[in-house]
C-alpha cells in the first residue's frame, strides 16, 4: 500500500501553478508599461503647453518674434487634457460698478454765481468735509418729456472722460430736490475756481501785460489741443466760460454745447457758439466744420485779452458778419475758395472798392510784435483751412519771444466775485438746443467800408487822411 497522500500536489499541479505565476509577472509587467506611457504623454503635453505659451508671446522655435498669434497645437502634439490637469480659471477684468447716487442734500448752498443757457451754478460747500464746490444744476428740457437733456447727457460723458490740468474737474452727480421746484434735478459737483475771465476782465483797470498774455493763451490752447485731440469740439468757448483760480491757472468750463466727433463727421448743429464768438462759416451756414471753429474763438479771445472788451460785438448775424469783414477784410475766391457755396453767401451783396480787400488786424492792434500779429492774422482767417490747429499754435514763434509767457505763480490775484450776489452778463447768451440757424436773406454789406478809402493802412498803425 502506497503511503503518499492523495492530497498531495501532483506534476500537473506544479505546471498549472507555473502558468499562473507566469500569467502574474506579464500583467505586472504591462502595468509597468502602461504606466511609463502615460507618464511620457503628460510630459509630452507639458510640452506642447510651453511650446504654445512661447508663441503666444510671439517667438517661434527659432527664437524670431511671429508675425501671428499661434491659436492652434503644433502638428502631431496631444490635444487630450490629463484628467489631474486642474480647472481652467475665469479671466476677470476690472469693470465699473452701479451705485446709487448721492444727494444734493449732502451740500449747502452759500450763493448763486451764474445761470447761462443749459444750467445755474452755485457755490456751495460740502456738509462733511466743509470743502467748497461748483454745483451746476442741469436744465431740463420740456422737449424731452422731463427728462435730461442730450446736452446735459454730452456734459456729463465729456467731463467724465476728460482729466487735464486747463480743464475743469467734475467730481460726481448727485440728485435730489431742487429747493424751489418739486422736479427731481440733476447737479453736476465740479471744482471751484474763484474767477472767470469775463469779470476779471472787466474789473482790471489795465489790460493784461503781455507776459500774462501769453500764459493765458498757452494754457488755454493747451486744453483745446486735448479736446481736439480726444474729437471732441467745446462750440462755446467764450471768455465768460474760462475759469482763473488765484494760483494763475486757467481751466476750460461750460461743456453744454460740446460734442464728440468722428472722421467723417455726423450732422453737427448749425446754431453753435456764442455770437461774438461765432466764425464766418457758421455765420454763413456751413454744415460741415471742425476745431478750426474753436480757433476762430480763440482769435476772438485773443483780442479781447488785448482789449479789455470783446473783440466784435454784433447785434445780430448780419451785424456779426458786417463786423468780421471790416476787420478781416472781405471774402474773395483767392482768399477763401469756394465760400460762395455756403448756404447763407449766394445771395450776399459785398463791396468791391480795393478798400474793402485784405486785413486790418495789424492796423488794430499797434502794440503786437509782428509775430503776434500774424498769429492773431491766421486765427482770424476767413478760410478755416487756414487758422491754426491747437498743436500748431503751441508751437507758434510768439510764445518764444521776449517777453517770455509769465509763471502761473507769478500771476496776480484777483477779489473772488464768486462770493457775491449772481451779476448780470452784457453779452449774447449761448444759442438754445434745437434753435435753427438765421437766415441772412440777402443781405446787403456793400457799404461797410464807407470812408475806409480814405485811411491808408500801415504795418501796425493807421494813418487818416485829413
């Protein structure tokens, strides 16, 4: 009798127990395998990762900058995302935030200062601060069913987005409750200046030196080249709408008839800018125009810099235009080509004595260097292709001459009339939203020269013959 067990292993035992550990060692093996090629695909695209990041920023595998942004893998590279990879991240930017206005009731008014065409203006100060301010109450306007204005809309996007040292600073809007009307009102909280130009100029018992001159045109054309270079036309500069603070500087206010525009530009409103203040082509109802229309004011302001007293007081537009040709000299096809194809000159009746030809400005002005006469020549020129840009004027010869332009520090101080009880204005108010441009009819200016043909005209000074 055998004594092995009938449960011991047998020879097929052990050759089935060989298979399975061999079976063992090759899934072994191929987890191995399987893992080292899943962790070359991730460092793989890890690659790509970089590589793409490196075109991104515009160099390409040679190291040159790209001409284009790569928006695609290179060929042959995974485009397969690990599953550890972690989730993309939301670009956020920095954007504005809604929030409720505040009150008006947050200042108190101390006295009203001015009120012009699209608003009134007070000086108040701030309740918790105690600092004083400019509040301007925007007009409504009965054509817009209560609400404000495009006016008022253009002032407050205009000012928001303008930030120059010439021109003034709006602070916030607030709302609340007029305190003599039940309407909800709109008020601007600008800076406070304590002069305007119009009142310094009238109280001064002598004109400005031209040093100061200077300044104040170099100031003043500095905050146009601003506007101008951001398209944007203030159409109502006057000296009554320039601010002087008692550090001598000069800052551009009242932007109720400014506009942005564009190249070409939109329709533009024919009825801009205060009379005294209004160029020849607006006069003669040009539908089209530009900054040169901002220059011609400047020219304007320039005179009255020199004067004391508004440089061409019309009583109306004919009158206006009566005014520009005795001192600029009447329009020909040499001197403005093509003005004969304005709405309001077809039917214009004009002199043609050789009196009535060429400038006086020269004539009015004795006591301008000659480059300052030329200067104020080519801001008053008929033909806007011919005035000055702003740019063009900062660089203009006069300002380089002796005297040089004063220091701001170096200015005079004036008595603040900001303080007192609202003055009356002796000039024409800004043209009103909506109002249509004067026709001229026709217009007959053939005898504004009488008696000029007996003045002799001279480089800086007149001679009459008696």
């Amino acid at each position: 009798m055998s004594s092995k067990s009938r449960w011991a292993d047998t020879e097929e035992d052990a050759r089935i127990d060989a298979k399975l550990k061999r079976e063992k060692e090759e899934k072994r093996r191929k987890k191995s395998e399987k893992a080292q090629k899943l962790e070359a695909e991730k460092l793989a695209q890890e690659q790509a990762a970089a590589q793409n990041q490196t075109n991104s920023l515009g160099v390409d595998d040679d190291g040159r900058p790209s001409k284009r942004r790569r928006l695609t893998p290179e060929p042959g590279a995974s485009t397969s995302k690990p599953d550890d990879a972690p989730p993309a991240k939301l670009l956020r930017f920095q954007g504005g935030s809604w929030a409720k206005s505040r009150s008006v009731e947050n200042y108190d008014k101390l006295n009203d200062i001015e009120e012009g065409t699209y608003g009134w203006v007070a000086r108040a100060t701030e309740r918790a601060t105690g600092r004083i301010v400019a509040l301007k109450r925007l007009k409504l306007d009965p054509a817009d069913r209560g609400g404000l204005p495009v006016t008022g809309l253009r002032e407050i996007q205009i000012l928001k987005d303008c930030r120059h040292r010439n021109i003034v600073a709006m602070e916030e809007v607030v709302v609340g409750d007029d305190v003599s009307r039940p309407d909800n009102s709109l008020f601007l909280v600008l800076e406070f200046v304590e002069h305007d130009l119009r009142s310094v100029l009238e109280d001064m018992p002598e004109p400005f030196l031209s040093s100061e001159v200077k300044r104040l045109l170099l100031q003043l054309t500095s905050g146009i080249a601003y506007l101008h270079d951001n398209w944007i036309l203030h159409r109502d500069l006057k000296t009554s709408n320039l601010l002087l603070n008692n550090r001598g500087q000069l800052k551009i206010a009242d932007f109720g008839m400014a506009r942005y525009v564009g190249d070409p530009p939109p329709k533009l409103t024919q009825l801009v800018v205060t009379l005294w203040y209004r160029s020849p082509e607006l006069l003669l109802g040009a539908k089209t125009y530009d900054g040169a229309v901002d220059m011609w004011s400047v020219g304007c302001i320039f005179g009255e810099l020199l004067t004391r007293e508004p440089l061409l007081q019309g009583k109306n537009e004919v009158d206006q235009l009566s005014k520009i040709f005795e001192l600029c000299g009447v329009p020909s096809d040499e001197s403005w080509p093509g003005f004969r194809r304005l709405p309001n000159a077809r039917s214009l009746r004009l002199p043609k004595t050789a009196a009535s030809v060429g400038s006086v400005v020269r004539a009015r002005f004795p006591n301008l260097t000659t480059a300052g006469a030329g200067l104020l020549s080519d801001l008053l020129a008929l033909d806007p292709s011919r005035r000055p840009t702003a740019r063009d004027m900062l660089q203009h010869e006069y300002f380089r001459q002796d005297p040089k332009p004063k220091p701001e520090s170096m200015f005079p101080t004036f008595p603040s009339k900001a303080g007192q009880e609202r003055r009356r204005r002796h000039e024409p108010h800004a043209p009103a939203r909506g109002g249509q441009a004067a026709s001229l009819g026709d217009a007959d200016l053939s005898g504004i020269f009488q008696g000029r043909d007996r003045e002799e005209r001279g480089a800086g000074f007149t001679l009459r013959m008696v």
